[in-house]
C-alpha cells in the first residue's frame, strides 16, 4: 500500500468511520489478496473516501490526466498527491487517449491490486441506478479478475452533487458489498459484457434499492467514471 494511502487511512479514513460511523455489510467478500475490481453505484464525490475508509486494502480510482501534468508548485504538489495516492491516469479525450486508462488499470488489476469502477459512468443525477456501460465487464475480462459488486446509500445526503463540503451532521450511510461475479470462461463478444454488465446492475440494484433507470446517465465529466466504454 502506497505510504501516502496509509497515512490517508489513519487519518481521512479514520474521520471518515467515527463522523459519520457508516454500516457495513459483507465485506469479507472483497479478497484479502488478489486483483478484484470493486464496481458500484454513484451517488457522490464522498463515494470514493467512503470506499477507502472501510475497504482495508490499497484501491486505485482514476483521476483525469490534467492532475499529472501540472506545472509549477501546484502542479508539482498535485502529481505528488495524486501518484503518492496510486490513482490511474484518465484521458477526457475520445478513442485510444480514453483507452490508456484501460491499458493502466489492466497491469494493476495483474499485480493483485484492487482498481474501483464506476459502471454508470457518472454520478446519477437524481439518486436513481442508471444502465451500466460494458467496459467493467470488458477490463475484468481482459485482466481476469471478479468484480465486486457494491451499493452505496446515503452518500448523496453526505455529499450532494454541487456541495463542496461534506455534512456532518448527516448519519445513515450503509456501505454493501456483494458476492465476487466471476468472469472467467465468459466470451469478450457484446453479447457476453451486456450479460455480465446487467448482472452487475441487478445485483448493486438488490444491494442498494434504488429504481433501476433500463437508459444510460446524462453525460457529466467525472474523473472516477468508468472509463473503459
């Protein structure tokens, strides 16, 4: 685990578990070793210091390019912060500059380490679970590691979209991790990743609740979407 995650752990995490003292359910399925990715829904920017409050292992989440290549000072601290965190490279752009998130996540992903998607490919925008993109599927497929599944609730009163500061005051929140979905012998053909896609949305659906919306979310830049599809 990265020195600059663990003092985050001690510190962040820890305020994270004794402010808003989330519930948790099912964490021994996540691997106590081993490459996983961890696939959930997305509420709200605090998903992300939940997710590494709880989880007691290192996760890489993605953060845009933008964040790597800063100059001066701030740039510097930046590329400290975010590289000392283990975070993954993201290109805004389209075609293969998108795909090098693809390419960085997969020899982490074969490393044993645990790499956090966002299937939905934003934050919903109204709290309901929208169509999931295929590229989870894809990324499991091509580094052959399960996805985990995960529901998220209450996150989204933490944090809401457009809040800057998270509320304290705000209690409820209930972290849920599902059973490993296990991709191997599956086909990489369209077919196959709609499948294991929608088992995937079904399963954080039973794990969370939510209306499930059967139409992709309203495009938002999101440096911790998935970015793979």
């Amino acid at each position: 685990m990265p020195l600059l995650y663990t003092v985050g752990k001690i510190t962040v995490g820890t305020a994270m578990n004794v402010v808003w003292r989330p519930t948790i359910e099912g964490l021994e399925n996540v691997p106590a070793t081993g490459g996983a990715i961890i696939a959930g829904n997305h509420l709200s920017v605090a998903d992300e210091l939940f997710l590494g409050s709880v989880v007691p292992r290192h996760i890489s989440f993605w953060a845009k390019a933008e964040y790597f290549t800063g100059t001066g000072f701030r740039g510097w601290l930046s590329r400290s912060v975010i590289g000392g965190l283990g975070a993954i490279r993201v290109e805004r752009g389209g075609g293969r500059a998108a795909l090098s998130a693809f390419d960085g996540a997969i020899p982490v992903l074969r490393s044993g380490e645990l790499v956090a998607i966002y299937p939905e490919g934003t934050r919903s925008p109204d709290g309901r679970l929208y169509r999931g993109r295929t590229g989870t599927a894809r990324l499991a497929m091509a580094a052959g590691v399960p996805i985990i599944p995960v529901g998220m609730i209450g996150t989204d009163r933490v944090q809401p979209i457009g809040v800057r500061v998270p509320r304290p005051h705000v209690r409820g929140v209930v972290i849920r991790f599902g059973k490993p979905i296990d991709v191997s012998g599956r086909q990489d053909d369209r077919t196959s990743l709609r499948e294991v896609t929608d088992e995937l949305m079904a399963e954080i659906q039973r794990l969370t609740g939510q209306e499930y919306v059967p139409r992709y979310a309203p495009a938002r830049q999101s440096p911790t979407s998935d970015p793979t599809e």
